[in-house]
C-alpha cells in the first residue's frame, strides 16, 4: 500500500511552491495585473498629497482660484479613475482566482479517479468531499487574494515612504520607530494561526464525514436498526463543539495581533502631529507638508498592517494546502493488475484423479 504522507512531511515553502504553480497557465493574466497595480498604486499615493500642500502653501496663500480649482478638479478626478482601474482590477483578479480554483478541483477529481480502490477503503467520504470542496476553494481564494493585496500593498507602502522621505526624514524615521517589531509578531503569530487553522480543517472534516456517514439510506438504516440516533448525536455536538473552539481560537488569535495595531496606529499620529507641530512653529517645516504627511502615515500604516497581516493569511492557506498536497500527492496512481499466468494442461494431469 502506498504511504500516507503526513502534513508535518510537507513543508510550508514546498506547500506554497506547489500551489504557486497553478498560475502557471495564466502568466500573461499575472504580468497585466501586475503593470496595473503598479500604475493604480502609484498614481493614488503620491497624487493626493502632493495637491493637498499645493493647496495649503500655494493657492490658499496666494488667493488663487483658478489654482485652486484646478487642484480640487485633480482631487475629484483622481478617485473616479482609479475606482475605474479597481474594477478591472478585480476582474482581472476574480477570473484568475476563478481558472485556478477549477483547475485545482478537477486536476484532484481526476486524481481521485485514478487512486487504487483501498485508498477508499482507509480515508472517510466526508474528508474527501472537504478536500473538493473547502480546502480547493480556500487555497485558490486566499492565496490568489494573498498574491494580489502583497504586490499592491508593497507598491504602495514604498511609494508612499519614498514621498514621506521627501517631506521630511525625522517625521518618517519616528514612524518608522516600531515597525521591526511588528514585523516580528506578523512572523510569530502567523506561525501560530497556522497550526490553528489546520485543526480547524481537520475538524471540520469530522463534522462533515459524520454527516456523510448519517444522512444517507444505509447510514440512517443502521442508525436506527441499531437503535443509535442518540449517540450519533452525541458525537456530532461533540465534534461540533471542538470545531467551535477551534474556529474561536483561531479568530481571536488574529484579533489580538490586529489590536496592537489598532494601538499603535493611533499613538503614531499623535507623536508626528507633536514633532511636526516643533518643527512647523520653528519655522522648519511648512503647515502644508504636515497636512500632507499626516496624510501620507494615514496611508502607509494600514497599508503595513495589511502588508503584515497577509502571512496570517498565506499561513491558513497552507495550512488547507497540506491536506489538499496530502490527498493529491500520497497515493499513486492505480497499477493494472496483471492477469493471470495460463495454465499449461498436459494430457494426464487428471490422470491421477480418474
């Protein structure tokens, strides 16, 4: 009998190789969504605040009009155009997610078709249909989303600290005091979600194997012959409720890191509105170029919490992953069985029997 691999064999980089592959086909799809991300990012961070202290130092100052609608057109027009690109964008990034999903359950189906019969013998009904089911779309959603939201939000964030960088270093350096250690506690807890998220799957493919097993003609004909509907029960609000704790656990792991966030987000602007204040009465830094990098941290901080936040999110996928590679890899392919060698019969082979 073929091994059975287990998750722990399948490493989390090899995992996230292996899926990666299935954007193979759609190269092209990738690059175009890439070129317009860069566009889209780069145009909505650097536009807006750079019009904002055109407005403040230049056209309020000189009591310009016609400056100044200019500038309020630009700041009404900017967010029309790139809500159009967003929505190509997700087009773009639905169909992919959408071919590869497909692609992804009927390469397992077709895998499924061609396993030796004792693979069926040894794995529960209700797990396979999980893995056709839950952990395809999981792995295809998270990771094509996954993908998508880590190029933009790298474009973005760098876009957005070179133009913070050309406002003012010390603003941005004291912005940037504690981002290491955020970094750090992405790395941590997304480890951490990952062992959380593959007991969610397992558990849920328990829930689902005992509603396999009950609700069909021969299960509930052995239910109740053997007079079994209470246990049966039983055992569902027993595995049901595991499946809560887990799916609470998991949820408020996350929840936890994204308040740290939440708190440090709050008292970042609070120290720049201080230090810029020093800087803007010294007479070092103009009202303008405050107004303009409050701005820009308003866009990079959740732009870095989102950027931090995607390992918690590329660790779940794994986490699904492994049981979708296990199930797709562990069992070859069934061998023809070979038939049976001819007897040779001799005239007196039934001599002795006569």
């Amino acid at each position: 009998m073929p091994r059975i691999i287990s998750s722990n064999e399948l490493p989390a980089t090899g995992n996230f190789i292996r899926i990666l592959q299935a954007f193979r086909p759609y190269w092209w799809r990738v690059l175009l969504i890439t070129v317009i991300i860069l566009m889209n990012s780069t145009l909505g961070t650097a536009v807006v605040p750079e019009v904002t202290k055109m407005i403040i130092d230049q056209a309020l100052p000189r009591k310009d009009l016609t400056l100044l609608a200019w500038l309020v057109l630009a700041l009404i027009a900017l967010p029309i155009c790139t809500g159009l690109v967003s929505i190509a964008l997700d087009y773009l990034k639905v169909t992919l997610a959408q071919y590869v999903m497909h692609n992804l359950r009927i390469g397992l189906y077709a895998h499924l078709q061609a396993v030796a019969l004792r693979f069926y013998t040894t794995e529960r009904t209700g797990e396979i249909i999980s893995r056709l089911t839950n952990d395809v779309n999981g792995v295809s959603d998270v990771l094509s989303n996954a993908l998508s939201e880590t190029l933009s939000n790298s474009i973005a964030m760098l876009t957005t600290l070179v133009v913070m960088l050309s406002f003012n270093v010390p603003l941005t350096l004291l912005s940037l005091g504690l981002t290491p250690l955020f970094v750090y506690l992405a790395l941590h807890v997304g480890s951490v979600v990952r062992g959380a998220s593959k007991e969610t799957q397992q558990t849920l493919a328990d829930v689902l194997s005992v509603f396999e097993e009950t609700l069909n003609v021969s299960g509930t004909l052995l239910v109740k012959s053997f007079g079994r509907q209470r246990a049966e029960t039983t055992r569902l609000r027993a595995t049901s409720e595991r499946l809560v704790t887990v799916q609470v656990r998991q949820t408020m792991i996350g929840r936890w890191f994204l308040l740290s966030f939440h708190i440090f987000f709050n008292i970042a602007p609070a120290l720049v509105y201080y230090a810029g204040g020093l800087q803007v009465i010294g007479g070092r830094l103009s009202l303008g170029s405050l107004v303009a990098f409050i701005a820009l941290q308003s866009q990079f901080f959740p732009t870095l919490r989102q950027l931090l936040g995607i390992p918690l999110d590329i660790q779940s996928a794994l986490a699904s992953s492994s049981a979708f590679l296990r199930t797709l890899i562990s069992q070859s392919r069934s061998q023809t069985v070979p038939m049976p060698e001819r007897l040779s019969m001799s005239p007196g082979m039934f001599a002795s029997i006569m």
